[in-house]
C-alpha cells in the first residue's frame, strides 16, 4: 500500500466521521433549537454553519442520508465469506503469491533508492532542530550511562564476584550453589544496563518519533548485551577456572566461537528488527521493507553456514561414534537451513514453522539432556560427594523437556494462527479432536515428571537404606522396613499414575470417562470370583505388611519353607535358602511365620566333660570366656548378654553335660559361637580339664578268662550241626 492509498483511507475516515456527526445533528433538531438561545446569548454562529445547519433541516437531504448505507454493511458487502480451498487451489495460490512477490521486489529493486531518501528527508525534517548527530549522541549518552551502572554494580559485586571465582567445589551441590550464584550476578548484571540505559531514558519525556527511534536502538544494544551475559553464563568463554562453570560441555575454543556468532546473530536480528519497524514508520514501503529483510535474512544464512562448516571439532571424553561423519553431518544442516530461507521467502510459513520446530527440538532436547548430565557429574578428585542429586537431574531434564515440548506446541499454535481460547469455545469433531490432543501431550508430559520425579525420590531412599555400615538396632529395622515397602509402593505408585493419567487423556478426547470405570468394577468383581487364589495371595501379603512379620534381608521359616527374603511382588515372596535354593512362596500358603532376625537371639551350647573335672573351675572359665569375647572389638557390637554358664544340664554315660548361653544380635550367633568353642577349648587344656567322649573297657584276671572260655565254647555248641 502507498502513502496516497494511505492518505486517501484516512480522508475516507475523517469524511465517514464527518458524516456520523451529520447524522447525530439530523436526527436532533429539537436539541439544536433548545440550544439557539443559549448560542445567541454566548454569541451567533458563523454563516457557514448557519448555511450547514438550514441545509441538514432540508427533509431531502435528510432522506437522502438515511438510504445511505453504514461502514459495516459495506464491508460485509465488499468482503465475502472465504470459501475452503482445495490442496491443488492452496498449491495455485501459493504460486500466484510467490510470483506476486517477485514482481514487487523486482520493482521495489528500482524505487529503494529513492524510498530511503525519501525516509531521510522525513527524518532530517523530524530532527531539523535537535540534528541527526544531536540524536546519535544522544543514544550513545545513555548507553554510555549503561554501561556506568554495569561498572557500579561491577565495583558493589566485588566480594561476591570474588568469592564465585575463588569457591572450591568438592560436591555436586557445591557445583550446583555456585551455579545460582551465577545466575544472580548475570541477572544483577544484565538488570543494571537495562536500568542505566533504558530506564534513565523513560524518566524523562521525548517527543513521540525521537522516543521510537532511541528507545528501539536502546532495546536492541539490550538484546545484545543479554545475548552477551546469557551466552557467557551457559557457556563461559573465558577458560580456565571459569571453564568449571561451564553448563553445555565443549571445548574453551568451541566455547568462544560458539559465544562470539550467538552474539552477532542476536544483535544483527534485533537491530534489522529495530530499523525496519523505523523504516515502516517513515513511510518507505512494504515491498522495499520486505526487500532490505531479505539482505539481513540472507546474512544470517551466511552466518549459519559459517558456523556450520567452520565449527570447532567436539572433544567429548566417551563419546558415542556417529553413523553420519561431520561432513554428513554439515551437508544436512546446510540443504536445512537453505530449505528454511526458501519457505520463508516464499511466505510458506506454516510449512517453514513445521520444519524449524522439527528440528530445533530434536536438537535442544539433547543439549538439554547433556548439559543437565554435565552440570551434574560427579566431582574429580573429591574424596566424599555427598550423594548425587538424582532429584535434581530428574526435575532438570524432565522438566525441561516438558517446557521445550510445551513451549513448541504453543509456537506452533501460534504460527499456524490457532487461536487457542476460541479453539476451546468451539464444539466439533475436528476441535475436539486438536483440544483433546493438545491436552493429552500436555497431560502425558506433566504425568511422566512426577512419575520420574517420584521413582527418583524411591531410588533415593532405597539405595540410602542399602548403605552398609554400623548402625544401631533401631536404624536397621527402619532401613529393612523401607527396603520391604518402597519397591511396592513405587510399583502400587506406577499402576496410580498410568491409570490417572489415561483417564484424564480419555475424558481430554472427549470420551465418557464414567462407563468405563464402571464396567471395570464389574469386571473387577468378576475376576475376583475367577481368581481366588490370586486376590487370597494379595490380601495376604497386605496383611503380612501391614503385621511388619518380615522384611527384606530377614531370615524366616514357614512349615518347610526358611531363608533369607530376597523381594516381594504383589502375590509372593522370595526366599534365599541358606545352602542356595531360592523358594517363591505365595503369599496364601504361608501361614505362621517364624522370623529369626529380628531384635535379639539367645544361643545355647552343651559340652561335656569327664566325671572327675571340677564344675566351679569350669563356670570361672566359661565366664572368663565370655568377656574376653564381649572386649573383642569385632565381637563387641553383636554381644547383648556374654557367654555364662548356666550350670550342669545332665550326667551321660560317660560326660557330665554342662548347658552355656549368650545373647546376640539376629544372625551374628553363628560366628561367636565358633569362636567361643576354639577359646573354650584352648582354655581346657591349659587348666586340666578334659572333655569326655565314648570309651570301651576290658576286665583282666581269672574271671575274665573264665568269661571268655565259657563265651567261647557257646559259641562253638552252636557252631556244631544238629544230629550230629
């Protein structure tokens, strides 16, 4: 559109605002008569609105204006309703638009020369008092004021800058302070040059095109100077100790190469963006304007190639090899960014936002992922990290590519001109279908955070409770009971999340949600009559549960079934037998459960000694035995009561069997006991006393030769056959 088109539409305003006060008057004489004495007294009109007023009072020219027609009707008559468009009418009109286009350009090629004199005329006619220096000057004073407050804050920020510099980072949450403490003094940073520049300029008022046209090239060195500080935080350019902030792992010389094009990229966008909107305001035209936006579009496709061909080889410790080498990796990139400039200077925009969504997410989804696996890998050379920060990284990753994945679709919409809240009043098959999608992603997103969230904060505990280590009783039993329940809950936890979440994806698509869930009671009910068995096995070990009969790590028997119990799943346990057969037992054929870890366990042996060893000798013993043991440092802990002797148990027939006892913790009887034995042997032996075993006797004399002839001789009777 021309500046004569321009002007004539605004004539065509004033003339059609002119005419509605015509109207307003016409359809008001009597007020316009009542006020004749007020007018009279403060004075009588000029003859032409005398002459306008008689002509309005003509009925005819009242008439006359009410067959005219209103401002709205005639657009609903110049403007007929679109009429969808076939894929082939789409495909010509798009071609008719691109052949529009070209011919504009080819004639804007020749009339942008004298658009921009034109635009300078305006402007040296706008500042012919201040002075176009007088302007650049100023715009220069007040970043210079900027760039002042960026030293003032620099010399207040002194001690904090220096503590950031000079912290030792031994853990991962060290690391992680350190990095907000960055943020803070990038955004104390970038705040004091918006304050001392922009904020110093709105103080004081300016006229309405000297305000444009500073306040835009303020904004614009703004954008540059955050894509400075932003640039600077992610990547920290400088090396050395600074490269141990550094978020996106690269190389120090990838780092400044990456640092220096995301500055110029910015800054050239924003001040194209800046004086193009001045350009527009100066009258030059939208064919021309499209022109100069090709010559700063093509720039940056030259940057981009640059960056593409010219990057810094990456030097990742352990990186995975890639199917497509760096050349192949160039050439896609390049025929990329070519097939974008195309779409978008053939104003395929739909097309163009497909395309650079569908790549740029891909590819922020996996800086993301590897600088939120950077920020947070283990520290060299630390000797105690105090536990990495599974949370974080979880609430990290997840959440940013919740936020980049809902950020995209919103682009999305936004590019495709989808108005999303009429989207929502609008009732059809096709809205419906669109809203329920876009809840559904939404949906699935934020159920896959808190389920990764949760199953992190599970792991957590689980692995916290797992540490060896001496603990007291009360801990331990804590830790087991955590180990027994937390893989169940997270498990119950998962089934919960899915379940909901589908449910709300469902409801989302518009499907009854209510009959569902109903027939799935129903059908409920009729797998728990089919399946007894199975709900008995469940139940059971929700009571067994809930009774705390067993955790993981114990050792229990139940009728033939005894071991170690490895895991749970919701119908059975599995137990470790102790020679290695693992048992899966359901819960339902359990029964009494004999648990044999838990708080404390009384061990009693029996020994026997010979008939002739003194019994008060050997209790001094066996209770000298006992707090030698008790003093040992590897016994000590596991000794609640010391080895005594509780006196003589029975006399054999051949020993005196005396019984001992001691208390020990759950499984840790096993080793004192042999100890005990090897000391209690050892210290037998060096006091005399004997322990007793089986013997046999023979009788010598007379009696016994006679005994034995006479057993002889029986034995020889029998040997004679009968009859003989």
């Amino acid at each position: 559109m021309s500046i004569l088109s321009v002007r004539a539409s605004a004539r065509l305003r004033s003339m059609a605002g002119l005419l509605s006060f015509v109207l307003l008057l016409a359809a008001a004489p009597s007020a316009l008569g009542q006020q004749d004495g007020a007018q009279a007294a403060a004075g009588s009109p000029p003859n032409q609105v005398e002459l306008l007023l008689d002509l309005l009072r003509d009925p005819v020219v009242q008439e006359w204006l009410e067959r005219q027609p209103t401002a709205g009707d005639a657009e609903a008559t110049a403007t007929p309703p679109p009429q969808p468009l076939s894929v082939t009418g789409y495909f010509a009109e798009r071609l008719q638009v691109l052949r529009d286009n070209l011919a504009l350009l080819a004639a804007a090629r020749h009339k942008l020369p004298a658009e921009l004199e034109r635009a300078w005329i305006i402007l040296s006619l706008e500042f012919q008092e201040q002075g176009l220096l007088a302007v650049l000057l100023l715009i220069a004073i007040f970043i210079a004021v900027g760039f002042a407050c960026v030293g003032g804050y620099w010399w207040l920020a002194t001690g904090f800058r220096n503590w950031i510099i000079t912290s030792e980072i031994r853990s991962v949450g060290e690391r992680l302070r350190a990095m907000m403490a960055r943020l803070a003094f990038a955004t104390g940073w970038a705040l004091s040059f918006a304050l001392g520049s922009v904020g110093a300029f709105l103080v004081f008022k300016w006229p309405l095109l000297l305000r444009e046209i500073v306040l835009g090239y303020l904004v614009a060195f703004l954008c540059g100077w955050l894509a400075r500080i932003v640039g600077g935080f992610l990547l920290a350019p400088g090396g050395g100790r600074a490269a141990r902030f550094r978020i996106i792992p690269m190389s120090d010389d990838a780092a400044r190469f990456w640092h220096r094009r995301i500055i110029i990229a910015v800054s050239v966008i924003a001040f194209a963006w800046v004086t193009l909107s001045l350009l527009r305001t100066l009258g030059v035209l939208p064919a021309s304007l499209k022109l100069l936006s090709y010559s700063a579009a093509l720039f940056l496709l030259g940057l981009a190639l640059e960056v593409i061909w010219r990057r810094p080889v990456a030097e990742t410790a352990g990186a995975v090899p890639r199917r497509i080498g760096r050349r192949g990796r160039s050439i896609i990139a390049t025929i990329l960014f070519l097939a974008l400039w195309l779409l978008w200077a053939l104003h395929l925009m739909p097309a163009f936002w497909v395309l650079l969504i569908g790549s740029a997410l891909p590819f922020l989804l996996s800086v993301s992922r590897s600088a939120v696996a950077h920020l947070l890998r283990p520290v060299d050379g630390a000797t105690e990290d105090r536990g990495a920060p599974i949370l974080a990284a979880v609430a990290l990753e997840r959440g940013l590519r919740a936020a980049l994945v809902i950020l995209a679709a919103l682009l999305l919409a936004y590019a495709w001109d989808i108005d999303l809240i009429e989207l929502t009043a609008r009732d059809t098959v096709a809205t419906r279908l669109i809203r329920g999608a876009l809840s559904g992603i939404v949906i699935i997103l934020v159920a896959d955070f808190l389920w990764r969230l949760a199953r992190a904060l599970i792991d957590t505990k689980v692995a916290e409770a797992m540490q060896a280590g001496e603990i007291d009783s009360e801990e331990a039993r804590r830790r087991a009971r955590l180990r027994t329940l937390l893989p169940i809950l997270r498990n119950m936890l998962l089934v919960v999340v899915i379940a909901v979440a589908a449910m709300m994806v469902l409801s989302a698509l518009g499907i009854e949600i209510g009959p569902l869930i109903a027939g799935a009671g129903v059908i409920g009910v009729a797998v728990g009559f089919g399946a007894q068995t199975l709900v008995r096995d469940i139940i059971s070990g929700v009571f067994y549960l809930f009774d705390d009969a067993f955790r993981v790590g114990e050792y229990i028997q139940s009728g033939s079934y005894k071991g170690t119990v490895e895991s749970f799943s919701l119908r059975s346990v599995k137990l470790r037998h102790h020679r290695g057969p693992l048992y899966t037992v359901p819960f339902g054929e359990l029964g009494a459960v004999q648990n044999m870890s838990r708080d404390w366990v009384i061990d009693k042996m029996t020994i026997g000694i010979t008939y002739d060893s003194d019994l008060d000798k050997a209790k001094k013993i066996i209770k000298q035995v006992g707090k030698d043991l008790a003093a040992d440092p590897d016994f000590a802990p596991h000794i609640i009561e010391p080895l005594k002797m509780q006196g003589v148990e029975q006399f054999g027939d051949y020993a005196i069997q005396i019984r001992m006892k001691m208390m020990t913790k759950p499984g840790e009887q096993f080793v004192i006991r042999r100890r005990a034995y090897a000391l209690i042997k050892k210290a037998f032996d060096a006091n005399g006393i004997s322990f007793a075993f089986p013997t046999v006797q023979v009788a010598q004399g007379d009696e016994a030769s006679a005994a034995a002839k006479q057993a002889i001789d029986l034995a020889q009777a029998k040997a004679v056959p009968e009859g003989a």
